[in-house]
C-alpha cells in the first residue's frame, strides 16, 4: 500500500468530538436550567437576562457548528475545514470563560459544568491543531 493513500485521521479527536457532542446537550439543557432558576431567583440589571440568553444560544449554534466541521474535518482529513474548526474554537473557549465567572450570577454548578466543556474544547483544541498539521503535510506530499 502506498504510504499517502494510509488514512491519517485522529481517533482520539473523533472520540473527543463525539462525546463532547453528547456533553453539549446535557450542557445546554443544565445551563437553561441554571438560567431559568437565576431569573426566578436573583434580580438582574436592566436587559442582562435577555443578553445572558442570547450568548448561551449563540454559544449553542457555534458549538454544534464547530463539532460538525470538527466531524468533517477529520473524516475527510481536509486542513482547511479543520483550520475553520480551531478558529471557531476561540469564541467557544471565551463562552465558557464568560459562564465560568464572568457572567452576573455564577452557580456552583455552572463552575463545574463550564470547567469540563472548557477541559474538552482544550483537548480537541490541542488535537485539532495536531491534525490541522498532519493533513496539511499529507496534502502537500500529495
């Protein structure tokens, strides 16, 4: 077998990508429980609820985005889907900072739920970045 045509795919980032995918839902579903339980709670400033909501679901529509092309990336070993992935994981790793700590009210919860979706963007970053190298060396040898 000629030695370009081996697959060069990550097994560890697909496993990463595919349990965070299930780790996102039970996220997401958490987090708007965490939200609804602060809006009946806390009192909030003047429209921080309402921005609150919008950035956990435009949190929502970039994290799913980003572990499709994470998907994608790695099935079809394309650097240039990938290269989109590592970039889309930057706002995400800002998003769970912002829920980490930075929101107005931070549940304990929240703390630890924040801490394993930071955890798991860090490692698919740390191996999407490994895999954005290894395609591209293999389409340049190509």
């Amino acid at each position: 077998m000629n030695k370009s045509l081996q697959p060069v795919a990550s097994y560890p980032f697909q496993a990463l990508i595919f349990f965070d995918g299930y780790y996102s839902i039970l996220y997401f579903g958490l987090e708007v429980f965490c939200l609804t339980f602060k809006g009946y709670r806390f009192f909030f400033p003047p429209n921080v609820f309402g921005i609150e909501v919008f950035c956990l679901f435009a949190f929502l529509v970039i994290q799913f985005t980003r572990l499709f092309l994470g998907r994608r990336a790695n099935k079809s070993e394309a650097s240039k889907v990938m290269l989109l992935f590592i970039i889309l994981c930057l706002p995400n790793i800002f998003c769970y900072c912002f829920f980490l700590g930075l929101q107005t009210y931070a549940l304990q919860l929240e703390v630890i739920i924040n801490s394993i979706g930071l955890a798991f963007i860090l490692g698919e970053l740390l191996l999407g970045i490994f895999s954005f190298i290894t395609f591209a060396n293999t389409e340049k040898n190509l």
